[in-house]
C-alpha cells in the first residue's frame, strides 16, 4: 500500500470516529434512566420507553465496539501493520480497505 492510499485510509478512519463520537453526544438522552411516574406516564408507554432505553444502550455498545476498531486500525497504520491479513499474513485488498477500513481479515480467510 503506497503512502497516498494509507492518508486516504487514515481520512477516512479519523472522519468514521468524528461522526460516531458525534452520534454518541446525541444519543446519551436516550440511555437515560426511564422515570417510573404512574401519574405522568401509562404502562404502555413505560415498556416503549423501556424499550427504547435498551435498543439505545445497545447503538452505545455498538459504537463503542467500532471506535476500538479505529483505534486499532490507526494503531496498526503507525506501527507499519496495516493491510495485512491477521490470519494468512498475506495483504489484504486496497477496495476492501477502502469498504471497511477496519478490517482485519482477507475475504478468503472470512469466507472460510
């Protein structure tokens, strides 16, 4: 992989966090505690809440788990280990890099 393609990769990795850190600023409402107020609230509209409560924490625990991805792509970038397949050593494909940055394995080596 040439230095241009790893900048382009890099881009696109620093703009992928940007905009998943952003997602999470606007979601923490949503993992908030549901108020069990029978007064204000109807028992439908708690489980709906409750629902929705949990479908939001786990959004959280999805961008978590791809903001580490990131880290460890970058991480690999820097340290010259970046494009390579973690199982069959061999380098993995700049069109499948440029789909999922973060991607550890050849297509060979997830298919089989």
């Amino acid at each position: 992989m040439n230095n241009a393609e790893n900048e382009q990769i890099k881009q696109k990795l620093f703009d992928l966090r940007a905009a998943l850190q952003e997602q999470e600023e606007a979601a923490k409402e949503a993992g908030q505690p549901v108020e069990l107020d029978q007064a204000r609230v109807g028992r439908l509209s708690r489980m709906d809440a409750m629902q929705s409560q949990q479908m939001a924490l786990e959004a959280a625990r999805r961008r978590q788990g791809q903001l580490q991805k990131i880290s460890g792509a970058l991480q690999r970038i820097e340290s010259g280990e970046y494009g390579s397949c973690f199982v069959c050593d061999e380098e993995i494909p700049i069109r499948r890099l440029l789909v999922d940055p973060t991607s550890t394995r050849c297509v060979a080596c997830v298919e089989g």
